[in-house]
C-alpha cells in the first residue's frame, strides 16, 4: 500500500536521458556550439531505441539547449 503524498511518479526514460544530456551540457562535457554524438551513438550509449532518443533531443530544443541542423547534427546553443 502506497504512503499517501510520498509517491514519485515514474518518468519516462526520454526525460531521464534529457535531464543527463542537460547536466553533461552544464557541466561543459559539451561545449557551446560543440555537436553532440549521433543519434546512433546516443542510441548505443543509452541502450534504448530511435523514438526514445528522438523524444530527448526534442526536450533539450523546447528548452532551447539544443538546436538541430537537418543533416547536420544538433548542437549545443552558445
């Protein structure tokens, strides 16, 4: 039985890789203007599929840390 009003509730595995991606970037792992891995890299280090990654890239842009280059990469704003 569930303690009432000390239940966290789940999150999503996106938002776990967002949230680490986000710290790595404040920490200066990634600099501005620096590209972050391929999504295939990204796939491999987090051991998830494509929809997974592709939902944590699309937090970090709503948040304004990234911004993606269609063929290009994406990449840390400055």
């Amino acid at each position: 039985m569930p303690t009432e009003g000390n239940t966290v509730p789940p999150r999503y595995r996106y938002e776990q890789i967002a949230d680490d991606l986000a710290e790595r970037i404040a920490s200066g792992e990634f600099a501005p203007g620096s590209k972050l891995p391929s999504r295939r890299e990204l796939i491999e280090h987090y051991s998830v599929t494509e929809p997974v990654i592709d939902r944590a890239m699309q937090i970090l842009r709503i948040k304004g840390i990234t911004e993606t280059l269609p063929g290009v990469g994406v990449f840390v704003t400055e």
